[in-house]
C-alpha cells in the first residue's frame, strides 16, 4: 500500500514543477498576439515531455480566432435566481469577493480586480458538452496554479473544490447545489483559468459571471460556473451526493477527460 501511494506522490511533484516550469515559459509569452507560434512550439515540447509522464498534462488544442462560434451555446444555469447573487449582478460585481480556502496556509479573499491583475492567460478552445454540443470562444482569466501557490496549498490537499451561486434542482439538504471538483495536478495544468472574458468583453451571465472555470482537457459539466468559493480538500465524499461533483452525483464520470 505504501509503495504507490509514494510513486503518486513523487509523481505528483515531478509533474507539479515540470507544470510550473512551462507556466513561467508561458508567462513570459503571453500576453502578445504575435507568440502563437511560439506557443505551438511549447505545445510541442509539452506533448512530447508530459506525454510520458501523465497524458493529461498535454494542451487542449488552440483555434484561431476566425474559429470562434457566433452563437456559443449558454447551457444549464443561465441566469442564478438567488437574491444573493441578484444583488452582487447588479452592482456590476463589485462586492463579489472569490473565497479561496480549505486546506491552505495562507486563505484569499480576492475581488474581481485582484484576479484581474494575477497571472493571466487567453485561449480560444472549444468546449464540448456531454449532451453532444461544442462551441469555440476566447477565455481569459487569472491562473488558478498561482493562485493556489499564493495560497499555500497543504500537503493533505488533493482536490480542489469549486461552489456555485446556483442550484439546479431544489433541495432542503443543499444537495442541489452546482459544485465541481477536480484533481490537484489539473488545476496547475497552464490552460486551467478562472475566466473573468470571454470573446474579449467582460464574461456574461448566461455564461458564469463575474468567473467561471475553464479546464480544457475536460467535458462542459466540468466548468463551474458563478465561482464564489474555492477549497482545498482531501476527499470529496462529504461535499453533495459524495461523487464529486453536482453531475457526477447524477451518474457522470468525475473525470472526463477528451
Ligand atoms: N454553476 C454552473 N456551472 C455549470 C453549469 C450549471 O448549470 N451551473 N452547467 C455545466 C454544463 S453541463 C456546461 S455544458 C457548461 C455550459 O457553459 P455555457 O453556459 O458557457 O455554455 O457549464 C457547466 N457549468
Ligand atoms: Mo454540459
């Protein structure tokens, strides 16, 4: 038992700093519109040298901007109904404020500014829902890797825990509520954001507004949107039904991958 556990372990480490190494390469690139072959490079490198360790550290494919659909799809929660987040949406979200906490040294209230001046990245991707639906847009938002070390995450962290504004079914036990979580290792994946744009203006809405994740590797359920807190845990059995995830508790895979 002692012997993978371990393995994991160093293999979580090994994939952390590779993972941290290529973000400050792309730190250094972003930004411009004119590094896009410069990025593909990186790509390159980091099917070749993360491929072998965990294929789910490859980039998502990147499109073009001549790509991105007219008429992206707004699905799920369109607009949350709770007088909470009513009040936040009309003061333009200037009270929003991102919880950042759970298994960290160093907890973060971060407002809409704040996650504006972190460490960013831009992506035009294409996000497929398991209902069968893709549309390609442009995201930009604060990295969640950085965000993360600036909180300090502790070594009992495994999962990262999203919670939304919205409730999709209406429970009294709360088990109706969106939630999502995924693995340590992909929230540091270089595409993985909290989008606060998309398609170059503020993000709307019907699509998540003030944030919501993008983590490209995965299907659309995957992609909380209307982020208001954010933990560090190591399980997630006691959140929801116990599965992981508002849809997973409904009989989708945690993990799913594309
Ligand atoms: N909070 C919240 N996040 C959510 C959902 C939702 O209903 N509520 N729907 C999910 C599903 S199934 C998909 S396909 C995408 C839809 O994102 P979009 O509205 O930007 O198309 O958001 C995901 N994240
Ligand atoms: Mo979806």
């Amino acid at each position: 038992m002692t012997a993978p556990l371990d393995r994991r372990a160093w293999l979580r480490g090994a994939l952390a700093t590779t993972v941290s190494v290529l973000a400050a390469a792309c730190d250094r690139v972003a930004g411009s519109p004119r590094v896009n072959s410069t990025l593909e490079g990186a790509e390159t490198l980091t099917r070749s040298s993360h491929g072998l360790i965990v294929g789910r550290a490859a980039l998502a494919r990147e499109y073009p901007a001549s790509a991105i659909s007219p008429d992206f799809r707004a699905n799920g929660t369109t607009n949350p109904d709770s007088e909470a987040y009513q009040a936040l949406a009309s003061g333009q979200f200037r009270d929003w404020r991102l919880e950042i906490g759970g298994l960290v040294d160093t907890p973060l209230s971060l407002s809409l500014a704040d996650l504006q001046a972190a460490p960013a990245r831009s992506q035009i991707t294409r996000h497929d829902c398991v209902e069968g639906w893709s549309s390609i847009a442009q995201w930009r938002g604060a990295r969640l890797g950085p965000l993360l070390q600036r909180a300090r995450l502790k070594p009992q962290a495994r999962y990262i825990a999203f919670f939304c504004a919205d409730a999709l079914e209406l429970t009294l036990d709360g088990t109706g509520d969106y939630y999502e979580t995924i693995a340590v290792a992909d929230a540091f994946h270089p595409q993985t954001i909290l989008a606060y744009e998309m398609n170059g203006r503020p993000l709307p809405v019907a699509h998540g507004a003030p944030i919501r994740l993008r983590l490209e590797r995965q299907l659309g359920y995957k992609m909380a949107k209307y982020v208001m807190r954010i933990e560090a845990i190591a399980d997630f059995s006691k959140l929801g039904r116990g599965k992981g995830g508002y849809w997973e508790d409904r009989g989708y895979q945690w993990y799913a991958g594309i």
